[in-house]
C-alpha cells in the first residue's frame, strides 16, 4: 500500500503495534520498534510534516515499506557551544572560496541531495514524493537551506532542514566541490547562534559530526528538551523566497538516513 501523497485528506495511519490512530497527533514516540519507528502510512502534508518534527517524529521511506515514522532512541543532537572545528576545516574556511546564503535555492539543494551518490548506497531515500513534501514545506516558511556558491555563481554545496519549533532538524547535505557541505554547516551554525539557538537536532550519528562535538541523548531527554525549547518562540530564519518547479526523480530504494554529506571530503 502506498503512502498519501502531499495535501491529500485521506490519509490513513496505523501505531506500531497495527492498530489504526487518527493521524499524527495520536502517535506515542514512547511506544516504538527497537529501530525508532512510531507509525506507518499517514501522509507527506504541510501540516502533517509541521506537527511531526515539532513532536520530535521524522518520515523515511524504506523500499517495499509503507512510509514508516520515526523517533529514534537514542538520538543524536549538537550543542553549539561544543562544535569543534577540526583545523583541517578551518583552514578551508580561512580560505573564503565560498559565498553562503540561507533559503536562495532550496529546491536546487534538495534536488542535489536526492540525486547524489553515496559511497554505500544505491540511490537515495529523498523520494520524489519527499522531495515535492519538503519543497511544499519550505513554500510555508517550515524547511530550510543552506547554500554555498563559487566564484563563478554555481552551487558548489548545501543543506536542508526543518525548523521544529525553534531547532534545527538536519535532514540531508551535499557537495561538489571539496569542504562546500561541511563549511555550509559551520555557516548554519553561527545563524543559529545570532537567533538564539543553542543547540540542533541530528536525529542519527554520523562519523563527522561525532568529530565535530555531536552526542546521543536518551528519547525521553531529547523530548522533554525539544518541549523546553519551543515555547522561547526562537524565529530562526526570515520569510522564505518564493520556490519555482521541481528537477526530475530517480527510483529509490532502502537507504541509511543520516544528516550528513559521506562524500569525503565535503
């Protein structure tokens, strides 16, 4: 059975014990798989995605699957005033080859992220179906992106996220030019820092951002601090462009979902 796609009012959701719920708001994180899934089915809606990263639930497609909801346990997540920068990359950064900007190509960065190649995947868990969710998402103000630019003016890297009510979700990044990924991270970063943010949400390690100063936190701790912080109504970006069309697809297949670029050195 295939999952609803985005702005359809039929959506039909099951818990994971296979009981039938009546849509986001009736998920309980608590009760999960041992791998961090909530749900299955529903739907890719603006609202869906807006109440579910604000309850600290994400989607993934897996290949062959309904569309599975998760919350991990543990999860990962990123102090800011514990980054640490390694000097490798802050040499590259001294070297100011790239311009960054927030939310001036999203649909370019998503369309980059889902077509990229990984060094242990086949293809991508960015589905079209995703890619058009997340685009809608960003129309309304709730996804984001960061973007590096050449000298020449080509986008040479970049990331994408969810503002889950005052924190960062990290969803995917990119690169094709060494060290553009990693250094839009260290841009995003010093916005948050200026809106008040002071940490992220990674959702699953990575090798890099564990180097970086990235820890795992029980679910219950990440719950509770995700509930804490949303009510200090942090605006962490500016009304977003408006987005035009869509770049092509690509089948997809069951994917590793982390927020991070494994292209080395990116």
């Amino acid at each position: 059975m295939r999952w609803q796609l985005p702005g359809l009012k039929t959506a039909i959701w099951f818990d994971i014990r296979g009981r039938r719920i009546s849509g986001i708001d009736a998920v309980r994180p608590i009760l999960s798989s041992p791998d961090g899934v909530v749900a299955l089915l529903g739907d890719l809606s603006v609202e869906t995605l807006t109440r579910s990263y604000r309850r600290g639930i994400f989607p993934w497609p897996h290949d062959g699957y309904p569309l599975c909801w998760f919350c991990p346990d543990p999860r990962a997540i990123l102090d800011l005033d514990a980054v640490h920068v390694p000097k490798s990359l802050a040499k590259e950064r001294r070297k100011n080859r790239f311009t960054f900007t927030v939310d001036q190509a999203f649909a370019d960065v998503i369309a980059a992220c889902r077509l990229s190649k990984r060094a242990d995947q086949e293809s991508t868990w960015i589905t079209k179906e995703m890619q058009a969710a997340y685009t809608a998402l960003h129309d309304a103000g709730i996804a984001h992106s960061v973007e590096a630019w050449n000298e020449f003016g080509e986008l040479a890297g970049g990331l994408y996220g969810v503002d889950s009510g005052g924190v960062f979700t990290g969803e995917s990044m990119f690169h094709r030019e060494d060290y553009a990924s990693k250094l839009c991270l260290l841009h995003l970063f010093d916005h948050l820092r200026e809106r008040g943010a002071d940490w992220i949400d990674i959702q699953m390690m990575t090798p890099h951002f564990q180097q970086i100063g990235a820890t795992e936190i029980p679910r219950a701790v990440f719950l509770e601090r995700l509930a804490a912080t949303q009510p200090k109504n942090l605006r962490l970006f500016d009304p977003v462009p408006p987005t035009f069309g869509i770049p092509g697809g690509v089948s997809h297949s069951h994917q590793s979902r982390v927020f991070c670029d494994e292209q080395k050195p990116g």
